[in-house]
C-alpha cells in the first residue's frame, strides 16, 4: 500500500509542471519577424556606412588633389603669396613668400600672422604706413588696391590685397608681393630705350631704301650706257665712247664710294667702330691730304693751308681723321665755284685740335642746316650737282666717335665754314730701362 501511494503521488506532479521551451507557435514567429528585421537595418546601416566611408575617402581624396594643386600653382607664380583668414590665421603660403620676407620657419608653422608682422615693419622704410593699410583691410575686408613698399635694404615691393573667398564668402584676404626693384633700376638708367630703338629701326629702315634707290639710279645708267655702246658701236666716234665709257666708270666709283661710306655708317651705328689714337705727325698728314685733293682736283681751284700751334706729333685715329678731312675738302670743293679759293687752317692747343675749312661755294640754306647731318639730306640748292648726301652724315658720327665737336657757319651764295673741334690723346711712353 505504501508503495503504490508515493507513485500515484510522482506521477501527480509531473502532471501538474509547466516547462519553459513550451511556448505558442505564433509567439515564436512574432520573435523571428523581429529579428530579420533588426538584421535587415542592421545590414542597411552597414551600407550607408560603407557608402558614407567611400564617398568621405573620395572626398578627401578630391581635397587632397585640390590643396596640392593649388600649393603646386602658388609656387609656380612668380610672385610671393600669403592668405589669412580673419582669425589672423595664415591659411595658405607659398616658399617665395617665406624667402622674400626671410621669415623663420618656426613663425610660419606656428601659422600666426601677427608674428609675420614684426618682420615687415622691421625691414620696411616707412612702417607706420604699412600699419594703417592692415588696419583699414581689418575694418574693409571687400577692398583690393596695391601699394609699393620701400625696403631698408633698397629692394621695393609691389603688394597687392585681394579679399580671400569661400563659396562667394569673404573669410580674409590674399596678399602678393613682386619685387620690382631691377625693373625700377633699368627704367632709371634707360628711360628712354624703346622710343630710341623703335627710332634707330625707322633710320635703318630708311637708310636701306635709300641705298636700294641710290643703286638702282646707278645700275640703270650702267645698263642704258652699255646698251647704248652696243647699239652704236660701229657709229659712234671714239671720243664720243670714251665719253660713254668714261660715265660708267665714274658711276661705278660713285657706287664704290657709296658702299664705303655706308660701310662706315652701319659700323658706327653697331658701335663696331674702334677708336685707336696712335701718336701722327698730324702737319705731314695734313699736307699728304691735300696733295691727294689737288691731283684730283685739275687745278680747278685753290686751297691754302695754314697751321697754328705744335702739330707735329699728336696722338689721334689716323683711319678715323682721313675721312672727315677728306669729305669737308671735297664738299668745298664741289660747292664751289671753278677758280675759287679753299681755306684749310689747322690749329692745336690746350690739349685740342682745331680743323677749320672755308669755302666761297654756294652756301646751306637754313632749312637744310637743321638737317644737314641726316644720311642721304640733300640741301635744296645742290642743283645737279652730284652727290648721295652721305658725307656729312659719316662726318658728324666719326667726330662723335673722338668725343668732337662740329660747328656749321653758312650763309646762301656766299659760303660755308666748318669748324671741327676734337680732343687730344696722350701719346703712350715707353719706360726706358
């Protein structure tokens, strides 16, 4: 009987137990509906993670790109650049700037503007200046405008303000310096370079068409002689031939001569022109000129010569002194009438020498004076005379290659005086031992 009991009893309490696992079955489905959706936001979370993660890699990428692009075009600029913001914070600068200014790279990684500001006021001129300009870009942040700025140690800035823009928003401003002090020096020594170049192009540009005139007058009278000795060869006298003959030759010593003087022009607007005074028996080669002159001369007309002071040995350019001589003889000559006189007076003193030559010749109008020394200038009273204007014009250049002055006295119809005034060089000694 007991035993039977305590089972009945056993089994009575298992019976009447709940156990936990023992759940509905919609509850269980509500559970797992749950969970893939906490699964799904958390997949999408990681998505929009993922994607924010690539696109702020990107972005900084692009930034990166943008900021060494932009550092790579600050340094290439010729001009030293710094911005800061309002804060007085330098955002951005490139090494010209640094160099420029001799700013301490210490300041410079610190980033702080007011620093920088000492060491422009201690290296400029005129500091008080500089100081309100940044104070006025304090109070007006929309302004540009430039300023030169004088350094202590002769250098001069060009500084120009810009205001510093973020998304069309002013947060500060950019400054740019130029150093312009080589360019300010050249303006001083050449101001007018340009104008005297632009000049010298216009007279070398006149010079050749008057050459190529000049030889194309001659070529034609060469050719229309030689045409006609062919036509007329067997009709002709010789006398008349020779005639003939005779005007080629003399054109073709005019062309030569023309040559040489234009020779002589381009060489001394080159500046190829050596100035070598050796010592020159200056009263023999005086006389050897004129011997020269009268053999040519015919007896046409008389020149004296007279000469004043110690002349016989002087230190002067023998190759630049035949030319100027020989063409002022040679215009008196041939301006003047057959049977005058030519007066040659040659003067030295006072460490100078003085040529003076007169002539009783036709005279220079006052209009051509002003002129009288252009190349291929013709006075308006020559006539046929012959000639290519060219004489005076390597005259005047070779007296300003010795330092020389040249003075003109002429009146129409009764003549004209040259004076030419050129220094004297000292005659180089040898030490004897």
């Amino acid at each position: 009987m007991r035993n039977t009991t305590v089972k009945s009893m056993f089994v009575r309490d298992i019976h009447n137990c709940k156990p936990p696992f023992f759940t509905s079955q919609r509850t269980h489905k509500a559970l797992e509906s749950k969970v893939e959706k906490l699964l799904d936001q958390l997949r999408n979370a990681n998505e929009e993670i993922y994607r924010e993660k690539v696109a702020r890699l990107q972005a900084e990428e692009e930034l990166e790109k943008s900021v060494f692009l932009l550092q790579a075009t600050l340094e290439s600029t010729t001009e030293s650049v710094i911005a800061i913001n309002f804060n007085g914070r330098i955002v951005s600068f490139n090494h010209k700037f640094v160099q420029m200014w001799q700013i301490p790279e210490s300041i410079m990684k610190s980033r702080n503007h007011k620093q920088c500001l000492s060491f422009y006021q201690n290296q400029l001129k005129d500091p008080e200046s500089f100081t309100g300009r940044i104070q006025k870009l304090d109070s007006e942040t929309d302004i540009e405008g430039d300023s030169t700025l004088e350094l202590k140690d002769g250098r001069i800035f060009q500084q120009y303000w810009r205001p510093l823009l973020l998304n069309n928003k002013i947060i500060g401003t950019v400054w740019s310096f130029r150093n312009i002090t080589n360019s300010l020096q050249a303006e001083k020594e050449t101001p007018d370079t340009i104008p005297q170049e632009e000049e010298i192009g216009e007279h070398k540009q006149e010079l050749i068409s008057m050459i190529c005139h000049e030889f194309r007058s001659s070529l034609n009278l060469i050719s229309f002689s030689t045409s006609l000795l062919k036509r007329h060869l067997h009709s002709w006298s010789e006398q008349k031939k020779l005639q003939c003959l005779q005007r080629v030759q003399t054109t073709i010593e005019q062309m030569n001569q023309l040559m040489d003087e234009v020779f002589i022009i381009d060489t001394v607007q080159a500046g190829k022109l050596k100035f070598e005074p050796k010592p020159l028996n200056l009263l023999q080669f005086c006389h050897d000129i004129l011997a020269q002159i009268n053999l040519s001369e015919s007896n046409q007309h008389t020149v004296t010569f007279v000469s004043q002071g110690d002349c016989q040995v002087v230190c002067m350019d023998k190759k630049l002194l035949q030319p100027i001589l020989t063409n002022l003889l040679s215009n008196a000559l041939k301006y003047s009438p057959k049977d005058s006189t030519v007066d040659m007076v040659l003067s030295c003193q006072d460490e100078k020498v003085i040529f003076q030559i007169k002539d009783r010749g036709i005279g220079i109008p006052k209009t051509d004076q002003q002129l009288l020394f252009e190349p291929f200038h013709r006075g308006e009273n020559v006539g046929d005379i012959p000639g290519n204007g060219l004489g005076l014009a390597i005259v005047k250049k070779l007296v300003d290659v010795h330092g020389g002055q040249i003075i003109v006295d002429s009146e129409v119809a009764k003549g004209t005086t040259f004076t030419i005034t050129l220094p004297l060089c000292k005659p180089v000694t040898m030490t004897k031992h």
